[in-house]
C-alpha cells in the first residue's frame, strides 16, 4: 500500500484547512463515523481497487460524499467537500498530514504530540492548525508509514528511521523514549533539484565564488561541504555534483536517499538498516569499500558520520580525486575536527598526526554553509586545506561572509568578499591564467 498517495479532486494550491463551524471534537467524530461507514459498505479489498484510477477515485469521493451528508450535520458545502477529502486522506495517505506532502513549500512536517504540528517553510518554522485525533491516530499513521516499508516501530524498536516513496526522510520516536507521546519529523526534498543559478539568485553565493568552485571541480579537487542541520549541504552537493563532466563514472554512497544527479551514468548506494530480528544491517562504511571496487571515476558520499569517514579519506589519497561529501559542523576547523575524531572510530590503531597528515593530503576544499536567521542561506567559508603545520591541519580562506545586521523588514544583510589569497592549487585550475584567477579572488559583493 503506497503511504503518499492523495486523492485531490480540486486542482490548485495546496492550503491549510479552513475553519470549521462545527467543533474539532465533533468533527472528529463525524469522522470516525465516516470512516468506520465506509468499511462497512466497502472491504478493504475493494478500497485498495478504489486508489487505483482517477474515475474509481472519483467515485469513491462520491461515495464519502454521501456518507458524510447521512450523518445530519449541519455542514456547509465547503466543509463538507472538505471532510470527504480528509477521510480519503486517512484511507489512503497519512491523515492530517497529508496535504503538507504535497505542499511544494514546506521543507520539514514537524509533529510534537499529536495536537501541536509544525513546518519550516523557507526556511522559517511556523506552527499549523494541524491536529491528530489523539496519540492513538499518530501512531496509526506512523505504524502505517514503517509497515510499508517492512520496518517496525514498538516498545522493543522504539526509534525508526524510514523513507517515503517520494524520497522523504522519516524519524519516529514513541514512548517510552517519547515522554508526552509519539514525535514524527518528516524531511522532504523536492523532486527538481536547485541550479547553480538558483543559488546566486537566492544571494546562497557570489557569482565569482561559483565560478571558483565550478573549476575546482572540473580540475578534480576533493570537497567536503560543511553545515548544520537545514543549512543547505546537500542542496549545494547536488549544485557541486551537476560540474561533474557526463562522461565520468558516479558511484553515490548514502545512509539515506536524497541526492539528485543528472548525469546519466551513476551509480547509487544506499545502506540498509537491520531486519526485524535485528540482523542484516549494511553500514556506508561497507558500502565505500565496495564502492572502490566499482570502478568509480567519483565517488560522492551524502554524509560521512562515523568510522567511514577514514575510508573516505583513503579513497581520496589513493586515486579517486574529485570525491565530495558532507559533514555537519560550524565552521571549516570544526570540520577539521570532526573529520579526525570520526576516523579515528574506525578504531585501526592510526596515531593523529597520520590521521591530520591524511586530513590534509586528500581533502582541498571546505565549503562552510549556514543558514541565517531570516531563514535564508549562505556560503560563509571556502577554505582550502594547506597541509600540517604545529600538529594542526592549516586552512587559507578563499572567501568569507560578513554579517552586517538585519534591514527593516529582518533580512539578513552583509557582503561577500575575499582576502585574495592566491589557492595553492592554482596550476590544477583548467584554462585560467593567474591574473584572471586572482580577479576571481579579489571581490566584496553586498548582498
């Protein structure tokens, strides 16, 4: 049974639900009224045939439509069309929920307890007038989301990760873990990745600083794109991934699915999360190692979080140049950082300064993302990795952000600009001569 599904029989922009004349409780009942109605005139068999074209849908619509004049109401239309499409919500998709998944503005569907919903829209968290019945009706719709994807959640898994069909990102946690009931977040990515022009459009970055990271990754530079949660890593790999020429070999690595590259020949890996027994888990550091032996011209890792990440590293030094990833961290020598402490759990013996010598051999580039309190983003770093120097890994910055405050209307306002150091690897750039390179690095842009 497909999760995601939604039967919309009016055409438009997705919006919150209206307000009602009658009260939440009641129409809750009518509802569950409703609901149970419609079982009995119709088994489940026959439901599941009802999903399956858009007349059948229709006729089904038709059918609640009915049931839901029945119950004596006193509805108007708007409400009633409006009670019928929220029934069939919780038939065949995920209850209150269901239209957020089809809200092309909402980023993240946040459920706190079963009557406080909230979402990010860009960039920005705003609380809807969303409700679940009670806690029983979100963990209905949580079981339903694993069960489809042959995953479990109870007191003895109390914590599941999970994916939608459309490439969402699922998190459930319940009690006894969850102190005040079940907690879902759902993180959604778009099914049409941002381009480049996006990104200086949206101020992300300066038209020179793209240009910058265009030639790095023509001239095959290893690129680590650092950030916090929601400050746009994987928004900027897939903008970074799409420089990579059609004619090299992709091999994608992810502990779950979201990259979106355009190139015909990838190749994409995603780890598996243990069996119901608990048995059969395959982690991304296996997942690397068999990458190696893919014969990949790339490899591009969604995240590196653990013990993989000494695998990466190697897979950087020993010929698959032109590798990205992510990490998350707060700034490029925080990043440093995690990048040591995260390969030395792989637990092989290695002291730290071969692990910082290793740091500084394959990784060139830091792209530091964060995102602002307007909600927008911003590279605020592009450092390159120098080499060792006093037992620390050394960085140049290539180009910084400066926050100057907000303007009236609270948008963050600053510049781009560059300390116009010359990169180290300058001579890898392809057809650039040093003047035009050193123009590139010669900027401040208000934004």
């Amino acid at each position: 049974m497909a999760v995601n599904s939604m039967i919309t029989i009016d055409e438009g922009e997705i919006t919150m639900p209206i307000r009602h004349s009658i009260s939440e409780a009641t129409q809750q009942e009518v509802k569950s009224a409703v609901h149970r109605e419609l079982l009995k005139r119709l088994d489940l068999e026959r439901l599941a045939e009802f999903n399956e074209t858009r007349s059948s849908q229709q006729q089904l619509f038709g059918i609640i439509h009915r049931i839901v004049t029945e119950q004596g109401i006193p509805l108007s239309a708007a409400e009633r069309d409006r009670l019928t499409q929220e029934v069939l919500n919780e038939v065949f998709g995920l209850g209150p929920i269901e239209p957020l998944l089809h809200d092309p503005t909402v980023s993240d569907i946040l459920v706190n307890t079963w009557n406080s919903v909230y979402v990010e829209r860009r960039g920005l968290l705003e609380k809807t007038n969303i409700v679940f019945k009670d806690n029983r009706h979100l963990m209905h719709i949580i079981e339903k989301i694993v069960s489809a994807v042959g995953r479990r959640v109870d007191e003895m898994s109390p914590m599941v990760d999970a994916r939608l069909p459309d490439g969402s990102r699922v998190n459930a946690i319940i009690p006894p873990l969850a102190i005040d009931g079940p907690i879902l977040s759902i993180r959604r990515f778009g099914n049409t990745p941002l381009t480049a022009e996006d990104l200086i459009r949206s101020k992300m970055l300066a038209p020179s600083m793209l240009e910058v990271l265009r030639m790095a990754v023509e001239a095959r530079l290893n690129i680590v794109v650092s950030g916090g949660t929601g400050a746009g890593k994987t928004t900027l790999l897939n903008v970074l991934s799409g420089f990579i020429s059609g004619r090299e070999r992709i091999v994608t690595v992810e502990d779950s699915a979201e990259l979106l590259l355009r190139q015909e020949h990838v190749v994409r890996l995603e780890t598996r999360p243990p069996n119901l027994e608990g048995h059969g888990a395959i982690r991304q550091r296996e997942l690397i190692i068999n990458a190696l032996r893919m014969r990949p011209d790339r490899i591009v890792v969604g995240e590196v979080r653990g013990e993989e990440t000494l695998d990466m590293l190697q897979a950087m030094n020993t010929g698959h140049d032109g590798s990205i990833t992510t990490i998350h961290a707060n700034s490029p020598r925080d990043a440093v950082a995690r990048l040591e402490t995260m390969a030395m759990m792989a637990n092989v013996g290695l002291p730290e300064k071969a692990i910082r010598n290793q740091i500084a051999s394959a990784v060139h580039l830091i792209v530091q993302v964060a995102r602002m309190s307007d909600g927008s983003r911003r590279i605020t770093h592009i450092a390159e990795v120098v080499g060792t120097q006093a037992e620390i890994v050394a960085l140049n910055d290539l180009y910084l952000f400066e926050r100057k405050g907000t303007d009236a209307a609270g948008k963050v306002a600053g510049r781009f600009y560059s300390p116009g150091i010359l990169p180290r690897f300058a001579g890898r750039l392809h057809d650039i001569p040093p003047q035009a390179l050193a123009e590139l690095l010669n900027v401040s842009v208000e934004v």
